[in-house]
C-alpha cells in the first residue's frame, strides 16, 4: 500500500456517473476492523465500490487537502478525514463501468496485501478450531463438487437432448 495514501485513509480518483457528472471520491484504505464487512462483499463488486468510496460532505466549499495550513500532521489528517463520508445508498450503481473498474483496482492496489494476509490468518485460527475448516469454506466459495454449491462447470450443465441432472 503507498504509505501517503494509507496516513490519508485513501487515495482520491475522479470518477464518472452515467448521467456525465464528474465527481471525486476517495478510495478507503480499509482498517482492519472493517476486513470482516469487506469479506461479505468478497463476491459482490457494487457492494464493494459502494464500501470502499467516500464522497466529500456537501458542506465543504473548498477541500482542506488543497489549502495549506499552520496544523499539526496529525491535526491535518483528522482535518481533511472529516472531509469525507460515505457514499450514500445507491450511489455505486450510477458510475460509468471504466469509473467502477478504476474503484475495484485502486482499492485493490490499497487493501489487496494486507487484507490477504488477514484472511491467511484467519484461516489459520479457523484451521486450528476446526481442522478442514478452511478447506470446506474455500470449496463453497468456488462451487466445487461436494460443496453442496450448484458448480458454474461446464461438466454439470445439461446438454441439448439430455435430461438434465437426476433429482
């Protein structure tokens, strides 16, 4: 993760909304305590966008970020993180698909390393409650055969002409 943009809880994107408007947002820097929420929404990209971006309050005329000013670092980090809220319901379904695309790989560039290696830890403890956990947990997640998943393979699809599969 770039280190300027973890010390700012993000990193901030301009992104498109199918109606044209152009906006910038901030990309969070996800803190470990919100990884269990992220791990909800592995398989869910708008869940995703819509957890990761920050939109700016409306009630910010001019960003904090861009003025400079007497404040201690870390009075300026709690300055411009007050900048920022969650984007509100709904809001990652009106981005323009490039603009959904530059959320999921920024946010990737900024939480991928560390979030794998806390879900690697988790997994351990998990594995050492309960051997075989991990296993059948990863084998859900993929759909594969034994899972108690449909599998998305071609092998379990009906062909033309067949039957399908035997109840």
């Amino acid at each position: 993760m770039n280190k300027f943009a973890e010390l700012m809880g993000g990193q901030e994107i301009a992104v498109t909304k199918r109606d044209g408007a152009d906006e910038v947002v901030r990309v969070r820097a996800v803190p470990i305590a919100e990884f269990p929420e992220l791990l909800k929404l592995l398989d869910d990209e708008v869940g995703q966008v819509q957890f990761y971006c920050q939109v700016r309050r409306p009630e910010v005329q001019s960003p904090k970020s861009k003025v400079q000013s007497p404040l201690s670092p870390k009075a300026e980090v709690e300055a411009i993180d007050a900048e920022w809220m969650s984007a509100p319901a709904g809001w990652a379904a009106t981005l323009m698909p490039d603009s959904h695309e530059l959320v999921i790989s920024t946010a990737e560039a900024l939480n991928a390393d560390f979030f794998a290696r806390w879900l690697q830890r988790r997994m351990r403890r998990l594995e050492t409650v309960r051997p075989g956990l991990a296993d059948k947990m990863f084998a859900a997640l993929a759909g594969a055969p034994g899972s108690g998943l449909p599998s998305s393979s071609p092998k379990s699809a009906p062909t033309a002409g067949s039957a399908g599969p035997k109840p």
